[in-house]
C-alpha cells in the first residue's frame, strides 16, 4: 500500500509501507510510474491534516512522559525527558514503554533516546535506535549516511558526489574547505549531533509552573470519581503553592483515557487559589457544563492537575469559614459562574486612555479585573457622574425638528419614531477627534444633556457646525438612568 499527493503539480507518492519499499518502489516517484510497475498497487491520497491530528493525539498522549514534547516536522516528535527518566525505572524501560504502548495502538513507531536530539534523530530514522551513551555518540553517528544530519537534499547530493557519503567522512574531513564549501551549516548540524552545539527543544505547549498527578490502579470515568481524584491532586499540590507564596489563578485538569486519548479542562480564578477544595469546586462548575461531551471510554488511568498561571498569595484569604465570608462572595459567584459559562460570560469595564467616550472604556472578563478581597458593595463603576450609565457602541442619527443657532441645543427632536420637546439642557461640551487616529478633517463633536418634559434624559451631540457647506448631523450616544 502506498499514499499519492500531489508535488510539483504531478501526483507522486508520498509515503510507502514496508513491502511496498521491498518491490523497489520510492518515496516521490509517481504514481502512473508505480501502477505500471505494479497494476495491483493499492494507492490511497494521503490527507496532510488528518496526518496532523494523529501527531498531535500522539504528542498529548506523550505528555504523560514529560511535558516538554515538541513537534519534528510531519512526522516525529522531540521529548525532553531530563529529570523524568527515573520515574518510569531508568531510560531504557521508558523508551521501551513509549514504543510498546505505541505498538499496541497500532502505531509503529521508532524511538532513540541520547544527550543531543540531533543523534536521537539520527539513531531513530537512520540508526538502530535505542539509548545511546555519551561516549558511544560519535562510533554511532559515524556510520550513518550524511543525510542523517538534516541536512538539505542539495547539500547530501554535493556531499555524494565527492564521496562523503557517511557521516564518518565528513568528521574526518577538513573542517576549513567544507565550511567555504557547503557554509556554516554542515558544521553546525554535525555538532549538534555530537552535542558540542547547544540544540534547543521548544515545548508545544506552555510548561506548567507546577504540576501533580495521580496514576490510578483502576480507571475512573463518573463525574464524581473525576472529582474526588481531582481534590487529592489539589491536596498534594497545596504545600508547593504554599512554599513559594503563590497561589493559582488558571488550573487545567489533564485526564489521559486507557485508550490513550487525552482530555484537558482548563478554569480560571478571579483571585489566587491554594484551597484544594475551591479548586476541586471550580472543576466541579466545568465539569456539569462539559461532562456530556467528556467521553470516558474504558476510564481514565492518569489525572494531572497543572497550574498554569499564578500570582502571589495573599495570606488572609485562608479564613474562608470565617467573619469574612460576605467579603469573598463576589469573587467565588465570579469564579463558578466563569468555570460553568466560560470566561467571557461576565464583562467588566477597563478605563483608556482616550477623551473619545467610545474609546475610553472597555470590557473585559470579570476574572481578570477582580481585585483582591473584593466585596460588591466596594465595586465603583468607571463613569464620572456627566456621563450616561447607558453608552451606545454606536451612536443612533437624531432628527431635529428645531435647534437653537448656532451653537445651542435642539428644542424638539425625533428618536426612535417618538418626538420628545426639550425641558432643561447642559452644554455644549465640546470634544475633538483623535487626529492620529481619526485622520486631520474629522469633525468635532458638541455634547448637550438633555431632559425632556417627561423626566427622561439623553446624550446627544452635534457633529459639524451651522454655516458650513453641509448642516450638521446629530446623534444619540447614550441615555441616563
């Protein structure tokens, strides 16, 4: 069986299973050329993003190894396993491990574990692979092909043709005419792979600042067995939150399921939290909201617990039970609404600095603006007293029916198909665009509060002046309340 895509506006294949590399055929060669070959050649179209899904259900289940597992083209995957080894009894029963379980999903995977990931990638993908010592690194890269170096196809096909077909040669050679030749490049990968040249690994995902986990004997998959894990995760993660000061305001629960699927719920605090069971409640919130789509499956075998983000812990919040309890209301109904209905399901205002009234103020999660120790009576809305409760995200047109010349307020106007007459009225207060934003012509604005003869008050401005080419325009923009 083979894959075709299409290259260089030509369908070639793009990948081959074994005995389809035992009949001869070739990575690239195309498709026509294949069938000749072969007529009962099974060829199938590859489909580039479902190949990328699978290498990402594959590095999320590697997570459960290290959480530094990062992408390696199309088709592998870097893992920083530094400080993990020993957990999974040394390198060798954990790289027998990945492959093993990878093998059983039906994955054939091949794996080298070494001090550089350039010889890790060489070993795995030219090599025997396997676990490679420091002192075995250069016997073992030196009787790999040059392409083994990720080098360039150009660059291998120069390499070829004057006989450096191993990586071997090339050590051996002179090190002035090969960079004068082929550039720093050749160099450079040739000692990433004997570790002379620092090669960074970057993760895919964030690193969590903390992180607890618990492997389960059995799998779990209700709600509450979910729950009553998560809170003794939280437990075991409190002392290391409490010895750096800290405490979370963004969790994510990583449940890995026997199959090896891997689930993440993420909640956010409004204030920072080390209490296992405020934590476990904020899941509790996300998880009535999610569970329906949470497949469980056979269960869950791992459950991790990582803080994401955190900020320093102010230590009165511990005294949760205690007199202070009206003062944490807020932010706890801030917290279980956002865990259930997502972040943005609760707006705050943010003042701008901008004298435009729509720019000056705007919303943003409630989460991130709560301060610490709270209470709703202490909230104080963002508004100086001369500004509506109510301001329009767009102001509304206004049809005056008579207006004080030329610089006063209108007397009888049309909105919303209600005429309304004009009892009291302040103003103008007059506001210029901003030019650097607005461009130089943009016209001013003259701003009136204005109470009709039935106790209802309104904003409304002027833009443009009388007397010009074109009378001006007015406009609703708020209302008070």
């Amino acid at each position: 069986m083979v894959c075709s895509g299409k290259l260089n506006n030509a369908m070639r294949l793009t990948a081959l299973d074994e005995l389809a590399e035992r009949l001869g055929l070739k990575k690239d060669q195309g498709v026509a050329e294949a069938r000749a070959m072969y007529p009962t050649l099974e060829v199938a179209e590859d489909d580039p993003a479902a190949d990328r899904r699978l290498l990402e259900a594959i590095a999320d289940w590697c997570d459960r190894y290290t959480p530094l597992v990062a992408f390696d083209g199309k088709d592998g995957l870097f893992l920083d396993i530094s400080g993990c080894a020993h957990l999974f009894g040394g390198e060798k029963a954990l790289l027998k491990d990945v492959l093993s379980r990878l093998f059983h999903m039906g994955i054939d995977a091949r794996g080298g574990i070494s001090s550089s990931p350039g010889l890790s990638w060489a070993a795995s993908r030219f090599g025997q692979g396997g676990v490679i010592e420091d002192e075995e690194a250069e016997q073992v890269l030196m009787s790999l092909p040059v392409a083994a170096l990720r080098l360039e196809g150009q660059t291998v096909d120069a390499l070829r043709k004057l006989g450096l077909k191993y990586v071997g040669d090339v050590i051996d050679a002179p090190r002035a005419p090969l960079t004068r030749r082929f550039g720093a490049g050749l160099l450079l990968r040739l000692d990433q792979a004997l570790g002379r040249e620092e090669e960074p690994v970057s993760p895919r995902r964030p690193v969590a600042s903390l992180s607890a986990e618990s492997r389960l004997i059995e799998p779990i998959g209700t709600e509450e067995q979910i729950l009553a894990v998560t809170r003794q995760v939280a437990i075991s993660l409190q002392p290391s939150l409490e010895t750096r000061g800290i405490g979370g305001r963004v969790f994510e629960l990583v449940l890995f399921r026997v199959d090896g699927r891997v689930f993440r719920i993420a909640v956010g605090a409004s204030q920072p939290l080390r209490e296992p069971k405020f934590i476990a409640g904020l899941f509790s919130e996300r998880l009535q909201a999610v569970y329906d789509d949470l497949d469980a499956g056979y269960g869950f075998e791992i459950l991790r617990l990582n803080v994401l983000r955190h900020d320093p812990f102010n230590e009165a919040q511990g005294d949760f039970e205690g007199d202070r309890q009206g003062e944490i209301s807020l932010s706890v109904f801030v917290d279980r609404v956002s865990a259930r209905l997502g972040a943005d399901c609760l707006q705050s205002f943010q003042l701008r600095e901008s004298h435009v009234p729509e720019r000056a103020v705007i919303t943003v999660p409630v989460m991130d603006r709560l301060p610490k120790r709270m209470a709703a009576q202490d909230i104080q809305l963002p508004f100086r007293q001369e500004r509506p409760l109510r301001l329009f995200a767009t102001p509304e047109p206004v049809e005056i029916m008579l207006a004080e010349v030329p610089d006063g307020p209108p007397q009888i106007f049309r909105w919303r198909r209600l005429q309304h007459q004009v009892a009291r009225s302040e103003g103008p207060e007059r506001i210029a665009m901003e030019w650097w934003i607005d461009g130089d012509d943009a016209e001013a604005r003259d701003y009136f509060r204005i109470e009709d003869e039935t106790g209802h008050r309104f904003w409304i401005y002027r833009r443009g002046f009388y007397g010009r080419e074109l009378d001006p325009r007015w406009f609703m923009h708020g209302v008070f309340a």
